[in-house]
DNA sequence: TTGAAAGCGCTAACAC
DNA sequence: GTGTTAGCGCTTTCAA
C-alpha cells in the first residue's frame, strides 16, 4: 500500500495541497464545497494524516506521557484508567512507561518523553529516587508537569493526592463509635510521608474522643500480611488487651483478620479491624473487611482534568501550583459493625 | 529555554550539521575525537534529539501501540505490565489506548496508532467488536499486529492465548482426583471462545475418569458473584446432589463459596470449590479458593517478545502467522485440598 | 477563497 | 572522515 499524503489528494483534485491541507483541518476560509470533495477523496484514497510530520512543523504534539512505579499495583493501574479516559476525551494519548521503582529507568522514562516532544507529563515518583534533576528539567523546558499520589514536594508543581491525615482520623473515629476503646496501630518503620499522615490522623481521633494514647497499641513495621499476623501474636504473648486493629493498608489489615480468625477470636465482637486501601478483595473476605477508599479513579480523572487545564493556561509555572488533595471515604463491612447504626 | 538543535551544535564547534548528526548516532565513519567532543557540547547545550524529526525522515518510528479493553481489569494491567517491560528493554515505547469494550473507541485508538505512525500494534479485541475492518487495516498497511487473549481468528495474525482448554481440564482433574465425584460446573450462556474451551476441559476429564457426563450438573448464565450465590441456592432448591464446584472464573467462585459456607457446608470436606483467573483475593479468602493461573506476566512478556521478532522480520505477513498458547497452571489452596497428596 | 513558498529537525545518498 | 544536498509530510505566512 502505497503511502497518501496530501499532494496525492491535491493532484486528484487539481487544488493545491495547501488547500487540501487546509480543508481537512477545517480552516475557516475553505468553502464547504472543497472541504467536502477533499474530505471525500481523503477518504477514497485511504488517506491518513501524519501526526509526526503535523507536530514537528506546528511545534505542537497531542501526546503526554506518563509514568508510574508499576501497572501490576492496582492502585496505579487504575489511577492509569483514569487518567487515560479523560486524555482520550480530550483528543490526547498517552505514552506510557513503568519505572518499577528504580530511578534508573525513571530518569530514562522521562528523557524519552522529552525527546518524543510529548505536550506534558503526568507522574508518580519512584521510591528509589532521591534525586530530581530529571524532573526539574521537565519544567526547564517549560513542560506542564503534574505528580499525583508521591510527590516531589520541593518542585512546587501541581499535583493530586488523597488527604491521609483524614483517611487515618476517619478510620479510627469509625472504630470508636463502635465503641472500640483500645484501637491498635500497626504502621511502617520508615518514615513515609503517607504512613505518617495516617499515624497523625489515628493520634488526633483519640484525642477529639479523649481516649488516651498507649504507645504499646502503635506497632511499628515492614508492612505485609504476615506482619499483619505477627501483630496479632505478638500483642497476645505480650498480653496486651485491644478491642480493635486500624492497619496501615488492607493486606497487613487481611493478616490480622487472618490470625484472629485462627485464634477463634470473633470479628467484629470481641475485635474490630479495618484497613486502608479498600483493595478489591476486601468485599469478598468473610467477614468482609472494612477499609477506607482511595478514589483511584477519580483520582486518575482529576489529575487528567487538573493537567488539561495547565496545557491550556499560557501563565504555566506563574502562580502558585494548583494542589488538589481528595477525601478517600469511609467503607463499613463486617470486619468493623459491631452496632447496627455507625 | 530556546531549543537546540544539532545546527546549535554545528555552529559550536565549526563542523557540519550532519557530522554532528553522525556522530550522534554513532557513526563508524566519525573519528572518536569528533564524537567526543560533540558528544559533549551536546551535553552542554541541553540538546535532546527530536524523534518526531527523526522517524519522519527516517521512516522508522519505536512506538508501538496497545489497546486494551481496561487497564481497570487486574487481568489487562498485568499483561501490559509485561508487554511495557520487555517493549522498553528492547528501545520502544508504548502508545495506550483503552477501548472500554467498544467497538467505537477500539476503531478510534486504531487510527490514532495509524496516524501517529507506529512501528506496530498488540491489541486484545473488545467485547461489543463484531466488525473487524480497522484490524484488516493494519494488515493491509504491512503493519505488524498481534493479538492476545481475545483473537480474531479470521485475520490469520499471531497471537498469544492461554490454553483454556488444557485449564478446563486441570482444574476438573484435580476435583477428580480429590475424590469428588459430582462436580458442577458453572459456565456462561453466551458462546464466548473461551468459555466453551473450559467447559470442553472439563467434559473431557469427566471421560477420561470414566465419570458420567449430568447436564443437570453444568449451569449457564450470566456469570458474577452473584449467579454463584444463586447457582448454590438453586442446586439446593432442586435437590440436586454434587459434592465440588467448577466455576468459570473467581468472582462467580467466589459466590459459590460464599452462599456454601453460608448454608454451613463445610468447604472441602463436603464440597470442593475451584475457579478460574486466580484473581488477588484467591489467596486471601478463607478457605483459600483454588485456581487456574493464566500466566498474566508471561503473556505479556510473550506476546511482546514475538511482537519484537515480527518487527524485524521482513516477510511479515508470507509464511503462517505463529501462534504461542500458554500453559495455564493449577493452583491449589485450601477450597479444595481434602486429601493430603494431590 | 485559494496558491506559492519556506521550513520544522532530522536522515541518508552522494560527493570529495 | 567530513560536507553538501535533498527531502520526510506537514503548517503557516504572504500574496493574489
């Protein structure tokens, strides 16, 4: 198959290829009688337009890459879907690239987004990375650049994230309406911002509910399912008394359940547990296990909206950044009912 | 930042453009002196190569295109995951489009692919897709398509799938040789290729263990989580006996577990349970729910691995298109594990 | 309303 | 070993 251009066109039809050209992006000042025997032998011809010749010569490009540790997380690959339906609504594509946490191939990821001239770029930083000068570049060159979930604070660029802080306080408020009194802790042993904000958000709903603070219930860890079991059997040899767990996230939160269950301790009765995360399998474990949402989807959404709004704006790195933070929600299962009403 | 060019480069060190072209590329004809020292200035001056440039004029681009029907399905994002890996390793990037199970949007991520020139396209049809015009476009154009998972097998493309058949039989083989003897098998009303190959592996189990073939015992319909529950309730309903389910795929597994260790019949001992996809939470549940593994990673890695090799063949579309089909893998947990020895 | 001409940044054939 | 030249297929001024 022999490759169409315009001038293939333009000789059928005896016009000049600019007219062509210019019928086909719909300009103005073609009479519709030409853009319609132009459209109709484009199409006759098989034609297909070449982004890569329109974008170099208009200097713009309808691409915007985005990259992310890893699409076999399932909070990335979500926020992914997200992010790609409303890029696509928008008449954008996205190219796409995992870093797989290393900071190798992110800086990689984010040259070759440079140099295919994509129109921005969407990221989730890598958890090795610790340098940014491959991210400042991008806004050196004075390409729209939006984090979401893992932010390089020190940037100043727009980003979405969800409020941890209120993910935490809005668990642990859960457990102590149920009339949870002594609510265990499970957190990480490295300071990660998000664990930190969670652990926050768990210290100030015992505060606004005057519970005291028992620095034996916060359990310090590599985060895991089987961190989450070793809690359960460390508290017991302990013997510590608890009535309820607010895990981290939900795998730890699902080795918790796991170990009581083996300790024919019931859930929710005589302990409550919740997670973070709200992971798909958290509605199909029996009892089914509480958690709060982290609103992938929107997330992905907002983010797409946020950054097409910043290729829209010419004043880009101007004002302040933009800085959308979302509430994640509260979902109640069995793991945490202990009262009809919550 | 003003753009720089290799003309920026040129003018620098008073050589010709395309000597700074050649040296960038690594030319044999270049003296390692030159290359060194515009390697340098290149670095000086920021300069990144335009591949929009480059692969308009050379004809050759390193994006390939991948569509899918939802990044939001742990079973897409997995094989993406893997295509994305092994595409990058080899100097490709990846172009994502998700067709949300239409056939409007697939037609549309296809002729984006085509305009934005990709070297080729991997694609897992979308459901609604019943016409397949735009795919026989890509053939015609020469450009190197593969499919996976969902083929369409009039194009005579190559592809990778797994062997549902083989899944099919593992899985009720494995009941079998539990010592179960009625076994359920839920499927779906709809003649979907894959579907129909799991219910001939499981026919073809029940005859090779020379055990009778009870149509009252295989269920059609709308498969979900909830037709599981409901395949159980009627059973019961029915008073038809059977002492193991196979279910198409985890969710609807999943009900079946569910609804069972609701009316308190002991999982495995009175009924085994075994799904299909082994989803996350198949590990995760209580009893762990058996499985057939479809190689998700693998696929993907496959799948790019032939592409790659398609892409540097010449005679393309000559000989017979190969086709891989992977061998799925039984995974056994506690849902079925009644005896001690498999 | 249309045409002519220049050029985006690069590759590659052809010179020397 | 390096320079010259001609485009790839478009967009976009300028002119008519």
């Amino acid at each position: 198959m022999k490759k169409v251009t315009i001038h293939d066109i333009a000789k059928e039809l005896n016009v000049s290829f600019s007219t062509v050209a210019r019928a086909l992006n719909d300009h103005p000042a073609i009479s519709e009688a030409t853009k319609k025997s132009v459209r109709e032998t484009a199409q006759k011809l098989n034609y297909r337009q070449n982004k890569l010749a329109s974008s170099l010569r208009s200097g713009h490009s309808n691409t915007i890459g985005v990259i992310v540790p890893s699409l076999d997380v399932s909070f990335f690959s979500s926020v992914v879907h997200g992010i790609e339906k409303i890029i696509n609504e928008n008449g954008y594509s996205i190219l796409l690239y995992q870093s797989n946490e290393s900071y190798e191939s992110e800086k990689k990821g984010i040259e070759t987004f440079l140099n295919s001239r994509v129109a921005g770029i969407i990221a989730s930083v890598a958890k090795e990375t610790t340098k940014y000068e491959h991210f400042s570049e991008i806004r050196r060159r004075r390409i729209p650049l939006l984090f979401f979930d893992r932010v390089v604070e020190s940037l100043h660029v727009p980003s979405v994230t969800i409020d941890d802080h209120k993910g935490g306080f809005l668990a642990t408020e859960h457990l102590i309406r149920q009339g949870y009194k002594r609510i265990v802790h499970i957190t990480a042993k490295q300071t990660i911002g998000i664990f930190k904000e969670r652990l926050r958000g768990y210290l100030d709903a015992l505060k606004l509910y005057n519970l005291p603070v028992d620095e034996s219930l916060i359990l310090y860890g590599d985060f895991s399912l089987d961190f989450g079991r070793q809690c359960i059997r460390d508290l017991y040899l302990r013997e510590v008394s608890f009535d309820a767990v607010f895990a981290l996230e939900d795998f730890t939160a699902m080795g918790v359940l796991q170990q009581l269950l083996a300790y024919k301790v019931r859930v929710p009765e005589e302990v409550g547990v919740i997670g973070f995360a709200n992971e798909s399998f958290a509605a199909l474990v029996t009892p089914g296990l509480s958690s709060i949402d982290q609103q992938t989807v929107p997330m992905g959404e907002a983010a797409a909206e946020l950054f097409l709004k910043m290729l829209r704006s010419e004043d880009l790195y101007n004002n302040l950044p933009k800085r959308i933070v979302l509430d994640p929600s509260l979902i109640v299962r069995a793991s945490t009912e202990r009262l009809a009403s919550s």
